[in-house]
C-alpha cells in the first residue's frame, strides 16, 4: 500500500469466539499484499504455544508474532503487578512497531480486555492510534472494548457468541483454541 492511502482502525470484539482468528485473516490478506505484520497477543505467554505462531515462524516471514504476558490467566478483577509491568513492555513494543515504518499492520490482540481491566490506559492507546503513522493499518481485539475506542475506530465487528462447545464441557484443542 502506498504511503498516501490513510490506514484504518478496525476492532473486533464480544463475547464470541473468533476474533483473534478474524485478525489473523487480515494479516493473512496484508501479507498476501506484500505488508509485513506485527501481531502482538497481550495477557498471552511465551511458554503457551499457539498455532498461529507456530505457522508464523514455519511459513509466513512477514508475519511476527510477540507475546506479552504470563503463562497463566489474569485475575481480569485484580490483575497482579507482573501482568501490569508486562503489558507495559508490551505497549512500548508496539509503539515501536507502529512507529518503524516495518509494518503495514500492526495488530494489538488483546488490547481492548487489557484496557477494560486496567493494564494499558485507554487514553494512551488512543494517543497512539492518534500519532501513528498514517498509512499504518491498526487492529485491536478481545472483549469488553472501552466505548473511546469504539468511537474512534473505522470498523467494529461484535463476534457474539450463540453457542460455545465449552459449555458441553469440551476442553480446548490444537489448531481450535490454540
């Protein structure tokens, strides 16, 4: 994409399953495009293996995924101070990204239940997508998006959930969940 095409905001979020895939699939059609990607999973840890990177650094060198976060779930109502110190190295890591001229899109997965549970300030993310270069591509995922966010996205997507096989007591598997 040319420098002159102004990037979008664009926000996937709801209680449904899919919208870190529908990210994904975005970043698959930039890379197709020849726009390298960075995707980087907040509240995600190094140590849990997720399909998506595992392909990633198999087939697709210019998609780059970077996870920060735990290897364990956050307490979304009293999150400990590791899971705040890492986001905030997370945020900085994407500021980078956004601002070196590397990427078409960058995708914040996550982003939005960081935010909602306080480990990233909403106005910083704004400040953020406010500055970026302006034909960088921003997308923000995950649950319970601040409505500022929402305001000053381009796109909002709610992936609802109708029916969910967990609640059949099926556990997470390869290639589904992760």
């Amino acid at each position: 994409m040319s420098e002159d095409v102004k990037g979008l905001v664009m926000v996937y979020t709801g209680d449904g399953k899919g919208k870190t895939t529908a990210a994904l699939g975005l970043a698959l059609r930039q890379i197709g495009w020849g726009r390298r990607t960075f995707f980087l999973q907040f509240m995600k840890g190094k140590g849990n293996v997720y399909g998506e990177r595992i392909a990633a650094e198999k087939y697709l060198p210019d998609l780059e995924i970077e996870q920060c976060g735990r290897d364990s779930f956050v307490d979304l109502n009293d999150p400990d101070q590791i899971d705040r110190t890492l986001a905030e190295k997370g945020f900085e890591r994407a500021k980078e990204a956004i601002n070196s001229g590397e990427y078409g899109l960058v995708v914040l997965d996550e982003a939005c239940i960081a935010m909602a549970c306080g480990l990233l300030p909403t106005q910083e993310v704004i400040e953020l997508i406010e500055s970026r270069p302006s034909h960088v591509d921003i997308v923000l995922t995950g649950r319970y998006c601040p409505q500022s966010i929402i305001d000053i996205a381009d796109m909002v997507s709610e992936v609802k959930e109708i029916k969910h096989h967990f609640t059949r007591g099926i556990k997470a598997r390869k290639g589904i969940e992760y």
